[in-house]
C-alpha cells in the first residue's frame, strides 16, 4: 500500500519566457498542493502573471511555464507516467490530490488503475485522475504465483498453462 507521501508528485517548474531570453527563474513544486498555494508559487517563485514582482518592476508581464524536471518516484513511478515539458500542472495537481484522497478510501487502488491506464492509448493526468476516481470499478484479482517456479522452469509453467485453458489452475509443473 502506497503512503501519501508516496503519492506526491515534484516538478521543477520554470518560466518560459525567462527561459527563451536566457534566464532560469523557476523552483520545485511539491503536488497537491492547495490552489491558492499553487497560484502564489506561479506568481512568485516562477514570476508569472501581472501581479510578479518582476511585472510590477518592469511592466514586462510573464505568462508561460514549462516543467523542465521532474521526480520519477513516488505517484508518477507508481502510474509509469512521465509529465511533459508543457503538462498543464492544474492537471497534474489534480491527479496528485485524487490519489492521495482514493488510497485512503481504497487501498491497493494504484495498482488497478496502473492496470487499467497500461489498456489506454494515451495517458493524461486528467484521465489516470478519472481512473483513480473509478478505481473500485476496476476488476482486479491479485496472482500469488505457484512455488517452485524460478527463471530455469518458467517455460514449463507457461506451456503446461495453456494445455490446462484459462478456467483451471494449475497445481504442479511436470519436469
């Protein structure tokens, strides 16, 4: 069972246009985080917006962001998800919160949903959110491997697997 600390997601979040004239103004995001929190850490780590610091000084008002980093731990190995350079982070915020509330409603549900997010064609944070919210929807058995099996008799397991069909269970392997 994943922690909520284990469910957070941590992005160095930069801003573009800084980043186009040769500066790198930005810092490390630790999602959820609440909206508030999240506007307050656009507008004065990352100094977007009208109301930047910057803006007020020079009138020259910032907009665009881009995630240049990112923490491959956590919620975004546990879902195999990597957020692009242009993620939109309301999103990845979102995602980052409904899986923090969910593994607490419903332990285990990250591995159903990574189950079910590997069956779609595209991954977004708004729809692995979508899947964490569904998660008790997700039919999910959990497989206990037979003992005995090893890298050396693998292929007699699969083999003999197949001969028995997908109903019955097989009890030993035949050497």
């Amino acid at each position: 069972m994943e922690t909520e600390d284990d469910l957070g997601i941590r992005v160095w979040v930069g801003n573009l246009g800084k980043y186009v004239e040769g500066e790198l103004k930005g810092g490390w995001a630790s999602l959820p985080m609440p909206q508030q929190e999240l506007n307050r850490f656009l507008r004065d780590t990352v100094g977007l917006g009208p109301e930047a610091a910057e803006a007020r000084a020079t009138g020259r008002v910032y907009e665009e962001y881009a995630i240049h980093d990112y923490e491959y731990d956590g919620l975004l190995e546990a879902l195999d998800y990597r957020p692009d350079e242009y993620e939109n982070l309301d999103d990845l915020n979102l995602l980052a919160r409904a899986a923090q509330v969910f593994e607490r409603e419903s332990p285990g549900m990250i591995e159903r949903v990574r189950m079910a997010a590997d069956t779609l064609v595209q991954s977004t944070p708004l729809s692995l959110a979508n899947l964490i919210a569904q998660c008790d929807d997700i039919d999910w058995c959990e497989y206990d491997p037979p003992a005995g099996i090893d890298p050396a008799n693998i292929d007699d397991l699969c083999v003999c697997s197949i001969e028995s069909g997908p109903c019955e269970r097989v009890e030993s392997l035949q050497m």
